[in-house]
C-alpha cells in the first residue's frame, strides 16, 4: 500500500449531519477496500478560488491515507457520483529521505605558542 493525501470539497449548503455522512461514507469506502485513513483534518467552510457548479464556497476535508489499487478505484468513482462532492483530488505522497549528514570533522586547533 502507498500513501496518499485526499482533499475534497463539499457543498456549502449541507448541513452538519449530512456532512458527518460523507466523511463517514468516505472513511467506510477506504477501509472496506483494504486501505487505511492516517489523519483527517477539516479545514472548515472557505471561499473557492472560482464558482464551482454556481458555489462560492465550500467545506474542505484533508485525508492522509494508505490506499490500494482496489480502494483507489472505488473511492474516486463514489466521489464523482457524490453530487454533495464538488470537487476531489487524490494525490500519491513520495517518501521523503532524510539529508546526508556530513561526517563530523576534526576541530580546528589553535597554533601554540610555540607555532606562533
């Protein structure tokens, strides 16, 4: 399984249940599927960059989640069918390596008094 990040954006007019729902019906799909939700974090109403389907806004939800192909197939056509979704985006998270660590060099000593 891979790691991938899930935004997507809800209709500004449902109400709190119905938005507890799709979460839910979202979170369900993934790991019906064999995938696994890391992190969800709910970024709240915004204003949209543009109209979207005559919307000026919109509830934004954030996923971090491991998914296989099984559940990648299945989470983005309920997200297309979903009329209360306005928008998606799946995208894969690239692991990210830690820097190399230069090897630590001797500390420059100071000329004696001798030397100088």
């Amino acid at each position: 399984m891979r790691e991938y990040e899930l935004t997507y954006i809800v209709r500004p007019d449902v109400d709190e249940e119905a938005l507890a729902a799709i979460e839910e019906r979202v979170a369900k799909t993934i790991t019906t599927n064999g995938g696994q939700v890391l992190k969800t974090d709910h970024w709240g109403k915004r204003r949209l960059a543009y109209p979207i389907r005559r919307h000026n806004e919109g509830f934004y939800i954030f996923l971090r989640t491991e998914l296989t192909d099984k559940a990648i197939a299945e989470i983005e056509r309920q997200l297309k069918l979903s009329e209360d979704v306005i928008r998606h985006l799946l995208v894969r998270v690239e692991p990210v390596e830690a820097p190399a660590v230069p090897p630590a060099s001797a500390p420059a000593q100071a000329p004696t008094e001798a030397e100088g």
